[in-house]
C-alpha cells in the first residue's frame, strides 16, 4: 500500500509538471521561473530513485512502477530545466534587440 501511496504522489506531481512547462513555453521568458527550484526538484527525485536502489541492495523489491513514475517526473523535470533555459537565451535576445 505504501508503494501505491507513493505512486498517487508522484502522479499528482507528474501531472504538474507538464502544465508547468507548457505556461513557461508559452510565456517565452524565464522572468517568472527559479531554475534553482527546478534543479531542487531534480535532486529531490534523483534521491528518492537513489533511496529505491539503497532499499534493493538490502533486498526489499520496489515494484517497477513506482521506479517508472521517478524516472518519468525526472525527465519531465529535465524538460522544465531545458525551457527554463530556452527562455533564459530568448530573454538575452530580447534585450539585445532592445539595445
């Protein structure tokens, strides 16, 4: 039940993600973003994979689920990273055209 719990969260954040990302393509600026918040995210689920694999070694199973939703928030999160940045270099384009 635990596993399942844990699964319900992460698809709750998985589904926050996409919506995030698509309102900063969108926006076109990375004004409104924190690429540090993104990058504590990032680690935030490269710890909870990294807690999984500890848990194997000492023998108790994770189902593969669970590890199938850390590795999809994990790339859904890389995805925010790369945006944040696409927009970081359209920001830097923009003032240089204004200047």
């Amino acid at each position: 039940m635990a596993d399942f719990l844990e699964v319900l969260m992460l698809i709750c954040f998985g589904v926050s993600w996409p919506l995030n990302i698509r309102k900063a393509w969108l926006a076109r600026t990375s004004k409104s973003s924190s690429v540090l918040f993104y990058f504590f995210i990032w680690a935030g689920y490269l710890l909870g994979l990294w807690s999984k694999y500890e848990r194997l070694r000492l023998g108790v199973a994770t189902p593969l689920y669970v590890w199938f939703f850390y590795v999809l928030n994990l790339v859904i999160v890389s995805a925010g990273i790369a945006v944040y940045f696409r927009n970081l270099r359209l920001d830097r384009a923009s003032a240089d055209e204004a200047a």
